[in-house]
C-alpha cells in the first residue's frame, strides 16, 4: 500500500527495484490534519517528507509579524531536508498542515546511513535533495529582491 | 513550428495629431488593493465612444492637465469595448493625482497604441498566463476574450502572483474563471497564518504544472525579474521561444514612436511593444542596463 | 544673361550679388529665410535678411572637441564647416506647443497648435539633406505622422550647397551623403571663384529666379565644380567603416570599450542636442498661474539624460557606460532596423561639440577591432 503510494511518485519510477526496497524499508505514512504543526524552527531533525496530498506551510516566526509563511507545499514536494544534511541537523524553519494532508516520511539518520553504505543510491538520494534545495534557492533569491516594488506593469 | 503573428492596431484618433487626447469622464472607481484601483472611462464624445475599439494588450495615454501623462493598459473586455477599464497603481507624480480624482472629473485620453497578445494564433492551443502583481491588468482582456471563445483553447491555465494576498488583483473574478474551465492558482510571496493558499514566487508554480511544450503558449507580464524566471521555467519545459510572449515597460512620452523614449534595441515599445515574443527579445533579455 | 524660368535639371550661373535678387523674391513669397551666420563665435543659422548676414569671409577650425572661428577674407559666403546647429531646430523645434488644454466647470477642452512658420532654408549640405531625409523618415513615413513637422517640411524651400569645405571632423563620404548634394532641394548651390553655379532642383526652384539674371552653366563651370567636389572628397577629416556595422556593435554590448569610454563622457548631452539626425523628446505642462490653462509643450530631450529612462522606483541606465552605448548603437545599429538607414550622415558635429573629444567613428573602430 505504502510502496503503491511511492511508486505512482514519478520520482521513484526510475528506481532500481533493489534501492526502491530500500527506501519502503525505512518510510511511514504520515497525516496531518488541518492546522497540525509538524514541526517548528529549532527541533532536531527526524524525518524528510514526501507529500502525497494536501498542502503543508513553511514558516518562520518573526518578533512582531508572528508566524510567517516563506513556502507552500503540495502534492509530490520534498521537505525537512535540513534533517538529512548532517552539518545543519536542525529544522531551519516550521512547518504545518494548511489542509489535511498526507505524508510519507523517511527517517533521516536512516536515510544518511544507506546513502554511506551504497553510494549508488546515494548519489540519487543526495541529487534529488541538491535539486530541491537548489530550487528553494533560487525561488529564496527572488523573494528576497522583493521584486513586486520594483517597477511593474 | 508555426510563428505567431502578432496583430496591432493604429490609434483611432478623432484628431489628426495624434497627441492631441480625447476627453473622457470617469464614471466609476473601484478599489483593488490599498495602492491600485480601476477606473471605469466613458469618452465625451459619442462618436468615439461608439467607435472606439482595443485588443488585447494595448494601452491608453492618459493625461491630466498640468501634471502629466502616463501609459496604463487597458484591462476590460475587448468585446465590450463600449466599459472602457484602467487598473492603475499609484506610482507618482501622475497615477498619485489620478488616486485623487473623484468620479465625474475628465481627463484625456488617447490610443489605443501598441503591440497586442496573438490570442488569435494562440488558438488551439494550451495557454499559460502568467501575471504578477500589476501585470495582470494587461491581461485581463485577454482572459476575458479566451474565455468568450473558450472552445478554441485547449488547457488554460492563469498564475496570479502577488507580495502578499491584499495585493492581489481581481480575486473576485477568480471562481468565475475557473467556472470556465480555467486552471486558477494564485500565489503570493509571503503570508500570515490566515493564508491558505500558496506562499512562493510565481515561477515556482510552474513545479504544480505539467506543460506540454509541443502545444503551450505563454503570455506573461509583471515585474522584469519575474518574466524572466517565468521564461527560464517555461524554456525548461521545452516552450519553444517564439511562443513566449512577454510585455515590457518602458519610461513613454509620445506613444506614436517619436519621443524615443521607449527604445528596447531595434524596438520602440510602443510600437512593435509592449508585447514581444521571446525569440526577438532575448538578445537584450539579460542585458545590464539596457 | 536672361531672366526667364530656368527647368529643373538645368545648370545656370548667377553672379554673386544675385543672390540677393533670390533672397528678396523669397521674402515676398513669404518665407523666412534662415541660414547661416556669424553669432557668439560661431557660425549658426538663425534668421537673416540680407546676403550680408552670410559668412562673408569667415571659415572655421574643427577638431575633436574644438571649434575656432577664422577670419579668412576671401570673400566667400559659404566656405565654413557646418557649425552647432543644424536644421532640426526649424523642421522639429526643441520647444514646441503642442496643444493646449483649457479647463471649463468641470471639463476640459484641448486645442491643438495649428501654426506653420515658411522658411527658406539658405545652404543646406549634402549631409544635412540627408538628416532632413531621415528625420522625414521618423515623423513622416510611420504610421504616424508628426503634423509640426509635416507643415514645416512641405513648406520649407531648399536652398543646397556643394560642400568644397570638409572639415577634421567630417566623414559624409563613409556614410554617402556628401560632399555633393544628390536631390531633395529647390535650387542647389556652388561657390566659384566668381560666380555661383546653381541647379535647379525643381519647379518651384526655377520660379523664384524668376528676376535673376542668369546664363546657362558653360564646360568651364561645371568642370570646375566638379573639380571643387572632388577635392573635397579627398579632404575628409574622418572615416567609418560602416560593413557589418549594425551586427558588430549589438554582438559587443558587453565590450570593455562601453567602460573605456565611460571613463570619459560627462553625459553633457551636447552630442545629441548638435546631431542632427537626434530625435528624442519629452513632454511637459506648463501652467499659468491663474490656473485653467495649460500648454503641453515638447522639448528636445537626449538618452544622456539621467531621467530619460525614468520608470517609478528609478532609471533604467543609471550609470554612463548604459547611456552612451544607447546613443552609438541606437545611431549605428538600431537605427537601421526602425528606419532602414543608419542615424548617422558623418557631420561630424558631435566629435567637435563633445567637451572631451570623444569621437564616434573612433568607438566603433575601436569595437570593430577589438571583438569579444
Ligand atoms: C505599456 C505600458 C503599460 C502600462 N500599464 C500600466 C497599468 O495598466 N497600470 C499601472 O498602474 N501602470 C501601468 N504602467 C506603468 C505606468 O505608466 C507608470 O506607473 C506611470 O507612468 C508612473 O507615472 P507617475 O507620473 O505616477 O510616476 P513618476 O515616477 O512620477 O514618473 C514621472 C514620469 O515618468 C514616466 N514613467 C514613470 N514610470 C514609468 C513606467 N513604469 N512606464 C512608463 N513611463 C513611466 C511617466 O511619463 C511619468 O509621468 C504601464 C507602463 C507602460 C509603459
Ligand atoms: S552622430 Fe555625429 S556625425 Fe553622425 S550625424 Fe549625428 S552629429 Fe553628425
Ligand atoms: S559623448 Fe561627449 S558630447 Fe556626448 S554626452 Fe558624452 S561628453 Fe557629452
């Protein structure tokens, strides 16, 4: 059931049937309802996220403005990646389900220990993940030069 | 691969020097956002009220005496010719005196002048518009003319991006929209925590969509580093260049190619512009300070 | 000599003094005559009235960001260089009405700026007529036409002449303009020793000699002319290598030269404000103080400007570097796309009115040369 559920994930299509295994060994399923925190800034890592449905908020607190929401997230979008980098161990912000939402989380210190012992399924663990964060990035980047106050059509 | 044509229009102008405006009467104000409204114009004269016509894209001159004239899309329904629209962003010197007009007060008017979207040789095929902030005012004729046709389009898709969700322009309209078989998906670049819909900048969307390169057409208008990020993604997704159309701004003075003000390269944005396909903008796209 | 109607095509000879004999048949057909003469140093072209407001006798030196005035004492009326003003000061102003707007109760009511001045324009060069050509182009041969403009230039009577003075500065031969007049004039002019030779360019041309004295040109004449026009060609200050021109300088937008040159220009604007082929306006509202009426006025404008690419939140080509390359690949490049010829007619007035001497055919050379 769980591992129907990654094998629709356009994602994991490509993987060889031996890695894929791998992987279901260490996923649970996980939901949310609606308003649920996940986890906040500052917790230590245990699980990456896979979303299967629903849409969950990114958010950081600012002293003043409360929570703020930085990223929406939905269907098939990767997060709590800080928790698979070693050097950050920590979640470098909130999240919450904005809708009910379901998951299929993967534990991380796991995920780090089969990306050691096979780097074969490593290197597509970790490029997946660079992916990710290479987009967050760029899309952090934009946000930032607050582009909409700048002149427009 | 077909190349779509793009259509323009010569300004209709009673008067025979075209910088000459027309008078219009503002006869409704509707409030959008704390800094943009959308001014409801009726021409004075009846003969040019009746005639007046617009696709798509092109803009009107409009000028208050004694402070200045600016360029403002027009953002009704090209097949209502008659409700003449301008959503309008308080900027300066002249959209701040125009925030303070009240209804009744006349203004002039001229154009319409320029380049507008090819919704004609769009048509059978999927269509992506990609509007942030104030840019999708430009747009608004063109959602409302696919919507008037909409069995000539295949999947339409419009992307609504703004700072924060009290930016965003014509969220009333968005149900309607969709009741037409449009794709609505509407995000903003941060939120509080009343927000449910998306947070992230409009580009990011094109992660929710799945293109088919082979038959998409984009019309995108907003900020110049939006469109830009909006042709890198739709370039990913093998869009082929000819058939991402963008509209630029430039500082406008004359709208008629004479104040050369407008100048992008071998174009005159008020002219062969605002709206150009990729393929003839990219030599500049990235160009510092062009 | 005669005195009937010369045809258009034919080669006449008048005596010098005759001239005036033209100049008055003008005045009492209406025009106003405008050319060049001696003010502040310079020679510019104002209104005159007489033969005697000409140059008479006096030349000039130019180089790169030099221009003296010389007494010569030759006699000679048209043995200058062309100075810091051109003709688009009467076809395009630099200030104009457009229209006026009057406010009444709760309208307002626009008026448009019908005047229509006739000028006769006495000596106009090869180049010149070229700019006047390719301004023709951008006011009148678009979709839209420039009413001013159009008054002005259907109006205008031309008065060419031969250049046999090129200066430091010049290049009309790189860009085919001169030194020779091809078309576009009412009568066209060479200054010989003793004599003008004048062609006649067309009807109206040969009606206002109408009370001249006049012989048909002879070999010597027109040999000698064509002798003058060949030494002048010889004599050119400058060239450009105009091949390509257009690809090379829109391929370079990233040249190091773009800064090289930045170094130097002090954005002044003089090189736009003296081209004659520079087109660029801006639009402002001048109010009287008892309110209720506005005049909308042109002015010329340049993309030296700071605010010339104005948009809310700032401009577009905040630093040097950005403005004058606008300037050389709108004038080298651009140009040629929007109006089918480059904006340049080798007058060389922007290399001798520039503060610093900066010299365009040296820039483009220079990106020529050195391709990234
Ligand atoms: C084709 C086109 C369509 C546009 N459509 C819209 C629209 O639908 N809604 C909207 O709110 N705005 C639109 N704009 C932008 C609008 O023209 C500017 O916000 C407006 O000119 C600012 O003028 P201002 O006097 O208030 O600002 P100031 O900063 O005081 O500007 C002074 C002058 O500079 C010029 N200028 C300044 N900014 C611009 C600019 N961005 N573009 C062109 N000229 C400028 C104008 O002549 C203006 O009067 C459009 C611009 C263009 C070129
Ligand atoms: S660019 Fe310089 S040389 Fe060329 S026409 Fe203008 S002023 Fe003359
Ligand atoms: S090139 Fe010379 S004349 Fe032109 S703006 Fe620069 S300094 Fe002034």
């Amino acid at each position: 059931m769980l591992a129907d559920k990654l094998r629709q994930n356009p994602w994991f299509k490509v993987l060889k049937p031996a890695h894929f295994q791998k992987l279901v060994e260490i996923a649970t399923e996980v939901t949310w309802s609606e308003g649920q925190t996940i986890f906040r800034e500052g917790d230590q890592h245990d699980y990456l996220y896979l979303i299967v449905e629903g849409r969950v908020a990114l958010e950081k607190y600012v002293p003043n403005q409360g929570q703020i929401t930085i990223l929406t997230l939905g269907e098939n979008d990767l997060f709590g990646w800080s928790g698979v980098m070693p050097v950050i161990g920590t979640r470098t912000t909130g999240a919450r389900a904005v809708q009910p939402t379901v998951a299929i989380g993967f534990d991380s210190r796991r995920l780090r220990e089969i990306s050691e012992a096979d780097h074969d399924l490593g290197y597509f663990i970790f490029r997946r993940l660079t992916n990710v964060i290479a987009g967050r990035l760029s899309a952090t980047r934009l946000q930032l030069l607050n582009m909409y106050s700048q002149s427009t059509e | 691969m077909t190349v779509l044509m793009q259509q323009t229009t010569t300004a209709l102008n009673g008067q025979a020097d075209a910088m000459v405006p027309e008078t219009a009467v503002i006869t409704r104000i509707q409030y959008e956002a704390p800094d943009i409204a959308t001014y409801t114009l009726s021409f004075t004269d009846d003969h040019i009220r009746e005639q007046y016509q617009f696709l798509p894209g092109q803009f009107n001159m409009l000028y208050l005496p004694g402070i200045g004239e600016v360029a403002i899309s027009i953002s009704s329904d090209p097949g209502q010719p008659g409700t003449l629209l301008h959503t309008i962003r308080e900027a300066g010197n002249v959209t701040g005196a125009l925030a303070k007009l009240k209804k009744g007060a006349t203004i002039g008017v001229r154009g319409p002048y320029g380049s507008a979207w090819p919704v004609e040789s769009a048509e059978g095929k999927d269509l992506i518009i990609v509007g942030g902030g104030i840019g999708l005012a430009p747009l608004r004729p063109a959602i409302y003319h696919v919507i008037r046709h909409r069995e000539k389009y295949g999947k339409v898709t419009i992307l609504s991006g703004a700072r924060e969700p009290g930016d965003l322009l014509y969220p009333d309209e968005y149900d309607a929209w969709r009741e037409h078989g449009i794709e609505v998906i509407v995000t903003v670049d941060r939120a509080d925590k009343n927000w449910r819909g998306n947070v992230g900048v409009v580009p990011m969307m094109f992660y929710k969509m799945r293109p088919d390169g082979r038959k998409t057409v984009i019309f995108t208008c907003g900020p110049e580093i939006m469109m830009r990020f909006v042709v890198y993604e739709a370039l990913a997704r093998r869009i082929p260049k000819e058939r991402i159309f963008v509209s630029l701004e430039r500082n406008m003075k004359c709208a008629v190619g004479f104040c050369g003000h407008c100048q992008y390269g071998p174009f005159f944005l008020c002219k062969e512009g605002p709206v150009l396909s990729y393929d003839r903008v990219e030599p500049f796209f990235s160009v510092e300070e062009f | 000599m005669t005195n009937s109607i010369p045809m258009p095509g034919k080669h006449i000879v008048i005596a010098k003094d005759a001239l005036q004999t033209l100049f008055s048949t003008l005045q009492a057909a209406n025009y106003t005559l405008v050319g060049p003469t001696v003010r502040e140093e310079a020679i510019v072209y104002e209104e005159i009235g007489q033969m005697d407001d000409l140059p008479v006798g006096w030349t000039d030196e130019q180089g790169p960001g030099t221009y003296r005035l010389e007494e010569a004492g030759d006699g000679r009326y048209f043995n200058y260089v062309v100075g810091p003003h051109s003709w688009k000061k009467f076809l395009y102003p630099p200030k104009l009405t457009l229209f006026s707007a009057q406010q009444n109760g709760d309208g307002v009511e626009f008026t448009a700026n019908k005047e229509s001045p006739q000028y006769a324009f006495i000596g106009v060069r090869g180049c010149e007529l070229a700019a006047i050509a390719i301004q023709d182009r951008i006011f009148l041969e678009g979709q839209v036409t420039d009413p001013h403009y159009k008054k002005r230039r259907e109006r205008a009577f031309i008065l060419a002449v031969n250049c046999t003075q090129p200066g430091e500065t010049c290049f009309c031969v790189s860009m085919q303009t001169g030194p020779k007049v091809k078309n576009g004039f009412d009568l066209s002019l060479t200054e010989l020793d003793e004599s003008f030779l004048l062609e006649i360019g067309s009807e109206l041309g040969g009606e206002m000699l109408a009370d001249c004295d006049w012989r048909p040109a002879g070999s010597y004449e027109l040999n000698q002319s064509r002798q003058l026009m060949l030494d002048a060609e010889m004599r050119m200050g400058r060239s450009l290598d105009t091949a390509d021109l257009p690809e090379i300088l829109l391929d370079n937008l990233d040249h190091p030269r773009w800064d090289e040159v930045a170094e130097r220009c002090l954005s002044c604007m003089n090189c736009t404000l003296v081209c004659p082929t520079c087109f660029c306006s801006d639009v402002q509202d001048v109010s009287d103080l008892t309110g209720g009426k506005t005049e909308r006025v042109r002015v010329w404008d340049s993309c030296f400007n700071p605010d010339f690419s104005h948009v809310h939140g700032g401009n577009l080509r905040p630093n040097i570097r950005a403005r004058y390359r606008q300037w050389l690949t709108h004038k080298l490049a651009s140009w040629e796309a929007q109006f089918g010829t480059l904006g340049c007619v080798g007058c060389g007035r922007c290399i001798t009115w520039c503060p610093v001497g900066i010299d365009l055919t040296e820039e483009a050379a220079a990106i020529r040369g050195g391709q990234s």
